[in-house]
C-alpha cells in the first residue's frame, strides 16, 4: 500500500470515529461529518484508482486531467452535502416538531413496509 492508500484509510478511519461518536452522543451534525469523510475517503480512493489507470495507459496527461475531473466532483458533492446538511439543521431548528412529525412517519412507514412479512406456520398433529 502506498503512502497514499495509508492517508486514505487514516481519514476513513477518522470518519468512522467521528460517525460513531456522533451516533453515541446523540450529535447528528458530527455523525453526518464522519460519515461524509468516509465518502471523501473512499471517493479519494477511486479517484487514486483512476488516475493510477490512465498514467498507465494513457499518460502523465490523462492522469492529471482525471484527477482535476475527479476533485471537482468530490468538491461538487461535498459542497451540496454541506448545504443539505445547512438546509436540515436550519429547518429543525426552526421548527423541530415538524422535523419530529416527518421522522416518525418516515419511520412508521418503514416499519409498516418492513413488517407486511406474513409468518406461516403449518401446524400437523403427530399421529400414532
């Protein structure tokens, strides 16, 4: 694994840390900022991947212009998961009974689809 492949699983596991802790403290804000450093991390991997596969293939060229390609969509991602994240906090802060109302219909909703599952159980009495 390269120095690189090693800053990739230090950040995703930074991530990960920061998602935990934040599932464990019951923060939202820091569970969604580790869970979207391991999509950096990851989306860092395949940009790595790609680019590694066009210096071989194509050329120092190509390899860069993958990478640039590569970083503005990470970036592109990162700034609406950013802005989402902004959007969300503002609206349950502004009004958290409705931000409960929708989360406990989304999740009863979920429950009702997941729980539709009919349990059959076929009963035959022992003869002699």
């Amino acid at each position: 694994m390269t120095d690189l492949g090693f800053e990739r699983a230090g950040q995703y596991g930074l991530g990960k840390a920061e998602a935990t802790l934040g599932e464990a403290m019951g923060e939202p804000k820091l569970e969604a900022k580790g869970a979207a450093e391991q999509v950096r991390a990851k989306a860092g991997k395949v940009i790595d991947k790609a680019e590694g596969l066009a210096r071989s293939t194509l050329g120092e060229s190509a390899a860069r212009q993958v990478r640039e390609k590569g970083q503005r969509a990470a970036d592109t991602v990162q700034d609406a998961f950013d802005r989402a994240t902004a959007r969300i906090e503002a609206s349950v802060t502004r009004d958290p009974y409705k931000a409960l109302a929708i989360v406990l219909g989304v999740g009863l909703g979920l429950g009702l689809m997941m729980g539709r599952r009919t349990h059959t159980i076929i009963y035959r009495p022992i003869r002699d």
